[in-house]
C-alpha cells in the first residue's frame, strides 16, 4: 500500500495544480492555479479544503501574486492585496492565517522575493508531508493497543468529515495512523460519517480509504451515536481546523455531537492534529473561534451522481423553506481523550500542549 499521491503540486514552468475536490469521487479533475486570484477561488469555492491544504494553497497563492506582481510591473500594493484577499478566503482553519504570516515573513527577510516565495510555499508542503508522518507515528500506538485486545477482530474506528491526505498534502491526520496500520498488517475497519451538507466523509473520505484498500463503511451522520452504544466503536479520530490554547477543538459541524456521544459510552475520542493547527492565542473556543456560515444552497440541495451520469444538484426541501449552514462547530476540551500531534500526544489542556510544545509558554498577549 502506498500513501502517497498528493493534493498540491508544481508543474515544470512554476504552475501549481490541486485537484478539484468537488467533482470526487465521481471524476479525478486536475485544475491550475495560474494566479493568486485563482488560488482564492479556490479555497472559496472548496475546490480545495481541510485546514492544512488550505494553508498551502494560500501560500502558493502568495507565490503566484510575487510573480504576477513582478511579470506586470505591480507596486507593493498588488502584493499586499493579495494577502488580505486570502486572509478573507475562509475564517475557521488556522492554517490560512499561520501559512500567510510565514510567507510574509519571508517576503520581509527577503532580497530575491520570487525565490523566497517559491522556497517557503514548498517549505510549508514539505514540512506538512513530514509532520503527518509523525502524528500517524504517535498514532498507531493507541490502534495497536486496541488491536492487541481485540482478537484478531478488527479495530473499529470512527471518523467524521475528511481529515485525510485530501484535507492536507499526503498521509493526512486521522488517515496516517490508520494507513501505518494497515502498512503493519493491523486490522482496521471505519465508520465514515457522511458529513452533511458537503459530503466531505461520502466523496473525500470514502474515496481514499477505497483507494488505499481500507475497509470502510458509510453512515449517515446520526448512525454514530447508535454504534456506539452497541459496542461497535472502539476509538473515534477526527481531525480540527483550529484548536485553542485550553484544548478546545473545532472542527467541521457534527463533531460535538460525535464527542458527546463518546463520553456517553466511555468510548475514546482523539483528535488528531499538526501544530499548524494550534491557536495559542486564544483559550476559549465557544466564544473565540470563528465558524464559518455557508450558503443555505448546500443544506437545501444534495450534489450526487444521477442516473444518466451527470454530477447534478437535487433540491432536498420545499423551495421557499430558509436553511441554516454552520461549518464547523466547537468540542470542548473535556470531551477530547487526547490531542496526536507531530511531537506525541498530550492532555487537551495548555499544560498537555505546552509539554509538547514548550515554545509556547510565554504568550503575553493572553495575560
Ligand atoms: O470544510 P472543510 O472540508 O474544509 O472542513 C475540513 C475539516 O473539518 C477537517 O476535519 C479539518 O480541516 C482537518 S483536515 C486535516
């Protein structure tokens, strides 16, 4: 088994390609991104998604604005445009926000800016592919031990959205510990919760389990609470877009509800997580974190497959009926077993992070 095919890539003459993720997994779309504006649109438009990918799509978007700002002779303003462009993409993953203030910070050390571009947004890739590795790593421990008591039968594992190697570059968070799994002969079989109203769990996560031969089977997003009351859940990993100083988790809307039920049924719920994802500077996620609200299009209409092989929208309500489309909702830390991150996992409070990652114990912006 091979986990590697990746999400973001550069072509010979400096293009970046994606692949659009909203035609998966009925159609493999490769789409260029030729400028900044086209990496906005997107992350806007989900052709990509998942935090860490987000990220490096805006940094290559930062990339393809230098290039463009010195192909027509833009001032500094263009470039400064750019950022704030991509900033405003989407507000709840923390990767944006982490992979623009690092690629302005080497734009601001820098004399050749179209190489310090280039050399950061590959930087950002490459230190992702690596850090997914090492969580899947700290990872495979808490599956092992499963595994060790269950028999041979194998280890039933819940997941919630796409937190795979499609939301980050390859390996992805929850997706790297099982894969390393598998790679070990460890048997594993996942729960993979549809994720309305986007479908990232049907059409992204379904489509790489598939893909890497993981045995999995699709629920709709209620079924998890019933599983886990029968005994058919040993261990629950879901990934985050951002997560505060305190442990808080927030990640795509359906995931509290998931937690709940884990805590009900002494269940294990970890959230698996690089530290691109941590969010020092806030400590409570209910009132700090921002969750995106989307258009009520994607509640109201079902994107799917029809008969005739078309990829077309069906309209799941009355017209008239108004529809309410929050992204993300917000776990909180006492409901999380634990956080695996790249350096090992740790408590979901600011002593688990901070013995993980010292370097943030000084924040005077939180005194
Ligand atoms: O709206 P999306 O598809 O970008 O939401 C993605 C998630 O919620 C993922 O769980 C999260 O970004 C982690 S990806 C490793």
């Amino acid at each position: 088994m091979s986990a590697t095919f990746r999400t973001i890539w550069t072509t010979a003459q400096r293009d970046v390609e994606v692949i659009d993720q909203r035609q998966l997994p009925h159609a493999y779309v490769v789409v260029q991104l030729l400028t900044y504006k086209d990496a906005d649109l997107a992350i806007r438009s989900m052709t990509v998604r998942g935090a860490p990918l987000i990220g490096a799509t805006a940094a290559y978007g930062i990339f393809l604005a230098v290039r463009e700002m010195i192909k027509e002779g833009h001032d500094g303003a263009f470039l400064d445009e750019a950022f704030s462009t991509l900033r405003a993409s989407r507000p709840t993953a923390v990767n944006l926000f982490w992979a623009l203030d690092r690629m302005r910070t080497a734009l601001d050390n820098a004399t050749d800016f179209l190489e310090a571009a280039w050399t950061e947004a590959g930087r950002i890739v490459e230190e992702d592919i690596e850090t997914c590795r090492m969580i899947g790593v700290h990872g495979l421990p808490l599956i092992e031990a499963i595994a060790a008591q269950k028999n041979s039968e194998p280890v039933q594992i819940l997941t919630h959205c796409n937190a795979g190697m499609l939301g980050c570059i390859e390996w992805g968070t929850i997706t790297s510990p099982i894969y390393q799994a598998v790679q070990k002969g460890i048997k594993v079989h996942v729960w993979v919760d549809e994720t309305r109203p986007r479908n990232q769990g049907a059409n992204l996560t379904a489509y790489e389990l598939t893909r890497h031969g993981v045995p999995h089977t699709l629920i709709v997003d209620n079924t998890g609470g019933h599983l886990m009351q029968h005994q058919m859940v040993d261990l629950v990993i879901v990934g985050t877009d951002r997560t505060t100083r305190n442990g808080d988790v927030a990640n795509k809307i359906g995931t509290y509800l998931k937690a709940l039920a884990a805590k009900d049924n002494n269940i294990p719920f970890y959230v698996a997580l690089p530290s691109t994802t941590l969010d020092m500077t806030i400590k409570d996620g209910l009132k700090e974190i921002p969750i995106e609200e989307r258009d009520q299009n994607e509640v109201k209409y079902v994107i799917g497959k029809s008969a005739s092989g078309n990829i077309e929208p069906v309209l799941i309500c009355p017209e008239t009926t108004p529809a309410a489309n929050y992204g993300f909702d917000v776990t909180p830390a006492r409901l999380v077993s634990g956080l695996i991150t790249e350096r090992g996992i740790c408590a979901a409070s600011e002593e688990g992070i901070l013995s993980l990652f010292p370097e943030y114990v000084q924040n005077d912006d939180l005194n």
